[in-house]
C-alpha cells in the first residue's frame, strides 16, 4: 500500500493528516503490517493532553503489544470508538477507517519533526535494511 502524500510520519510509524488547527492520528501500514492481526487497541480519553513522542494508547496484536506515540502536542477531541469492537480495520484501512484520534494541536511546531511522504519511505527503507 502507498503512502498517502498528504499526510505526515512520525519515526515511531504513525500519521498524520492535518487539517486546519485538528489533526486526524494513525498508524502506517508499514507500522500494522509490522504488528500483524490487531485484536485489542486501547485509545486516549477524549479531552487528554498529549506531548508529541508521549504515549497515546497501545495496539495488541497476535504477535506483541505496542505503544502509539501521539506525533503532535494537542487535546483528544475524538477517539475512533469503531475500533473497540473491530481493531483489525487497522489492518484493513490504517489510512481511512482504522484512525485512531482526532487532536486540536496546540503546538503546530511539533509538526516540523515529522517527515513528508518521501522521507518517510526512505526512513522505511533504510529501518528495513537494518
């Protein structure tokens, strides 16, 4: 699967689409792909502040659980509760449907450490090299 353009990466392999003052929160599908069958995905509470590279919740799947790190400093606005009850559509759709939170970012410069489409793949390859 592509790497949507638009969106943002973190190096802890999680996106991000920014739209306006809110910024939609995933993970790539390098990231699910990685992780294998999601079975339990443990979300922030709506209204949480996050600090970009802090912890944000976790995915468990058959192989391990992982931390997602929230990739911008902001408030939890939404969380995809669709995800409690079918985690594997991040597997399925971790650019559309397998989102994890809307956050009202409230230090936009913690979007400049995150890569654009490019770099990020070129990250990827270099992780996979190792």
């Amino acid at each position: 699967m592509k790497n949507p353009q638009e969106l943002k990466y973190s190096k802890d392999h999680e996106w991000v689409k920014v739209e306006g003052k809110n910024a939609v929160i995933g993970i790539t599908d390098y990231a699910q792909s990685q992780l294998g069958d999601a079975v339990y995905v443990e979300l922030p509470e709506v209204g949480a502040e996050l600090t970009a590279g802090d912890n944000m919740g976790t995915i468990e799947s058959v192989k391990a659980v992982s931390d997602i790190n929230s990739p911008v400093t902001g408030t939890v606005l939404e969380v995809n509760e669709a995800l409690n009850d079918a985690p594997e559509t991040v597997n399925q759709e971790p650019y559309g449907k397998g989102w994890f939170a809307k956050v009202e970012i409230t230090d936009l410069a913690s979007l400049d450490d995150l890569m654009d489409e490019k770099a990020y793949e070129a990250f990827v390859a270099k992780e996979a090299e190792e």
